[in-house]
C-alpha cells in the first residue's frame, strides 16, 4: 500500500511505486504525496528513455548507489547539498532526541536503545526523493505493464492457494477477493518484488534529513510502535526508500490504522502470513468506504462531438444522465444499476477508450491516488475474475511528452493566460483544465490529453 509521499506516492497511510509511476501519467506529484514501494524495484527506470537520467556514481559496497551529492531538483531549502550533509552529520542526535516521543507511544528504553543502535542515514534516498525522470511511459503501456498473463496467472494460483482466507475475508469484510489479489500482485508481484531497505533506517533518514521530515517522524516512531509491539521482526520491515513494506506496501502509520490479527496468533503479520495479509489489505479498503458487491466502474464509449469538459471528477452524475449524452458501455451490455453515480474519464482523451468510475474506484484512489493505478488495479481484477481486454484501442501512435515539452506547454498555457500555477513538468487537474479551455478556445474537442498535436498547436504550428 503506497502513497505519495516526498513528492511521489498515496495520503498520509500507505504508498507505492506503482503510485510514483502512475502518479508520473496522469496526477501532479503531490507535495502530499508519499513514496514508491515494491514496483519501482519491479520496474527500475522503466518510466525513463536512454537518456532521460543523468549519469550515475559508481555503485558502493554490496552494489548500492551513493548519493551524488547534489542539490535536489525540488529547490528545497532542504534539499541543498549543504543542508543534507549538514543534517547527516547530526543524524545520531536527531534520532536520540526522538526518545521521549517514543516514550509517550509506550516504547520501552530498552527497544528504543535496541532497534536504533548503529542506525545511519542512507543519503541516496535524497536522491531518490527527488528524481525527476525526463521520460514517462504512456498510460498503455503501463497497464501493458502490470496487467500480464503471467501475472494473471500466478494471481489465479493465488487466489486458490488461499481459498480459504480470501473466502473467509471476503464474508467478513465484504471487500471483493479480486481487488485484494489485484493489489498484491501490482504492488510486489505477489511477494516477489517488495523492496530491500531496511524500514527504520530509511524511515530514521527522512525523519530527520529532507523536506518531509515531520511526516517521516510518524512513520518512524510507527515503526518502533511496531517493533516494540512484537507484530514483526526488523528483518521482515524490508521494502522501499520511503519505508513502505510488506506485499501490500503498508507505510509504518497505515499498519497501525488497518492491519488486523486475522488467525489470531496475536500478531499481526502483514509479510509473511497471509491470512494477516489478506484481512488487513481487505480491512483498509473497508475502513475508506469499499461497497460491497459493487464494481469500480465500466469502459464505455464516448460519442463524436462529446462535451469533454464533462470529463472531470468533480462533475458526477448518474449513469441514467450520462446514457442520455450518448455514453455506451464498451461491451454492449446494459448498465446494472442507472441510478448509481459516476464520473467519466478519459486518460487519453478523445482518441482513447472512456471509463464511468463508481464509489469503489474512489476507494482505490484513496488506498493510492494516482488514476493510472486505480484503472490498473480495478481492469486486473476485472481479469482474474475471467473478463476480457479492453474493447477499444488506445491511441499507440502517440507519443508521451519529455519533461522538456510538458515543461514547455505549461509555459505557452500561462503565456496565453490558461495556466495559473508554476510550471514545473507535472501534469494534474490544474494543467488539464488549462489545456482543456485552449482546446475549447480554438475549437477542438477540449479533451486535456497533452500530445504532440496540442502542443504544437499552443506553438502556433
């Protein structure tokens, strides 16, 4: 379970790469945001071209990169050079003044002393914190990705190697089997990809090195909370830079709101028990609103000479309401439930497949709030519960904008008076709408998408 953290995952709860990466599709990195998980050690650079990185320091003891020893791209006071080594070096007594914090959350001085001892900062984080890849991938081929055969197929060995659990679970919780298995397996490819960094000392970095170190504090006396508690073993706290572990990616804070002791062996391991894993992912999805036995939403087909600014998630209406502006299910079939409420999206606007969204894909928005992710998560469970492909074909022959052309539209956008923000290379609803209102200016369909054709359009080509 990943967030947006440090400018790249879900809320204040849990994280994950697949969020960092779809976060890089279709939502601004939010300064909100959390981190990546076990994907971006799944997929490394995927969302990068040749040469989209700068070139890299030779890899240290055991093949792990060093910091480079910049200043961080974000421009935060912080984030200097001179500021990251001048907090590195006070590293030992920033964790050692968090010792009456710790206290007042019950942790005994004995584990306090225990779990800390020999923590250093791993500054290649900082790095990590704020990379800003020249290249992304296209939402098709991120759903290309993560929604593969043998994916698909190791989740239906899953899902009847835990019959049981996800029987039991889905009885209890009302919280859809596939949704759970679904994101298991985007999150870390069931089990296989969940990330190597020691949770407390990635945790302990950012909590006292960085532009996020109040939101990092939590997370690391969370995980202490953790430790001291007995639920799981330093060893088994393993997963991204910004500490978000286990198959589901729960952050240190996540676990403590929803993970659950489901066989009641009085530990709640979300790592190596599935019937804890299973429960907890199930429970969190619960807890932010989950409707049971109710879909995420349907592929539809959006007519010619469509109103694209309809296309907006603050602009819900019933399926009753967007049949009558000519919407169709992808598929042919009737919609079950026309009074149900729903907002239209359109990743790649006129020329790509729409989607009505339903509460739940709001839900999974909140377990990581990235619309790449949440169509992903939605479409693979849609899969193993034996649904087809998408109907409509994506737009392949486009291209995704460099962050050199994405930082260049939002600058024609403002020169002509759409945008109001800062420019900075990061398309969200700002952006979107910016570009949706010169689409409208100059009368083609206002559909937001950012290809090649709007912006040569904004320059004037």
């Amino acid at each position: 379970m990943m967030q947006l953290v440090a400018g790249q995952a879900r809320r204040a709860g849990s994280v994950t790469g697949a969020a960092m990466i779809a976060a890089a599709l279709l939502l601004p990195v939010s300064a909100h945001a959390q981190a990546q998980n076990g994907l971006s050690n799944l997929f490394g650079g995927i969302f990068s071209g040749p040469n989209a990185a700068p070139s890299q320091p030779a890899p240290g003891p055991g093949g792990a990169l060093p910091w480079s020893g910049e200043d961080g791209a974000s421009g935060h006071p912080l984030m200097t050079a001179a500021a990251i080594r001048e907090a590195a070096d006070n590293f030992s007594n920033c964790v050692a003044a968090m010792w009456p914090d710790a206290a007042r959350r019950n942790i005994t001085q004995e584990n306090f002393q225990r779990f800390t001892a020999g923590l250093s900062p791993d500054l290649r984080i900082m790095d990590l914190m704020d990379s800003q890849p020249e290249f992304t991938k296209s939402i098709w081929d991120y759903l290309d990705i993560l929604v593969n055969d043998n994916r698909l197929a190791k989740g239906r060995e899953i899902l009847a190697k835990y019959k049981a659990q996800f029987d039991a679970t889905e009885k209890a919780t009302g919280v859809d089997r596939y949704i759970i298995a679904s994101i298991w397996g985007i999150e870390s490819n069931y089990s296989t990809q969940m990330g190597d960094r020691s949770v407390l000392q990635s945790t302990a970095t950012l909590a006292c090195i960085g532009r996020r170190q109040a939101y990092f504090k939590d997370e690391f006396l969370s995980a202490l909370e953790i430790l001291n508690r007995g639920d799981l073993r330093p060893e088994q706290m393993r997963g991204s830079w910004a500490g978000a572990f286990g198959p589901t990616q729960f952050m240190p804070t996540a676990f403590k709101r929803f993970a659950v002791d489901g066989d009641g062996d009085g530990r709640r391991d979300v790592v190596d028990n599935p019937t804890d894993l299973i429960a907890s992912t199930a429970n969190n999805l619960k807890k932010d609103g989950w409707q049971a036995s109710q879909t995420w939403g349907f592929e539809v087909v959006v007519p010619q000479g469509f109103n694209y600014m309809l296309a907006d998630r603050a602009k819900a209406m019933t399926i009753a309401q967007w049949e009558k502006l000519g919407l169709k299910r992808a598929t042919g079939q009737p919609f079950p439930h026309p009074a149900e409420k729903a907002y239209l999206l359109a990743p790649a606007g006129a020329q790509g497949p729409g989607f009505l969204m339903l509460q739940n894909y709001r839900v999974i928005m909140k377990y990581n709030p990235a619309e790449a992710y949440a169509l992903a998560i939605g479409h693979f469970a849609d899969r193993l519960r034996g649904g087809q492909p998408f109907v409509q074909p994506w737009p392949r022959q486009e291209r995704e904008l460099s962050r050199t052309e994405r930082l260049e539209l939002q600058q024609l956008l403002a020169q002509r008076g759409f945008y109001k923000g800062t420019p900075d290379g990061q398309f969200g609803g700002q952006t979107r709408e910016a570009l949706r209102n010169f689409q409208a200016s100059i009368g083609v369909p206002a559909d937001g998408f950012a290809s090649s054709d709007a912006l040569e359009r904004l320059r004037g080509r």
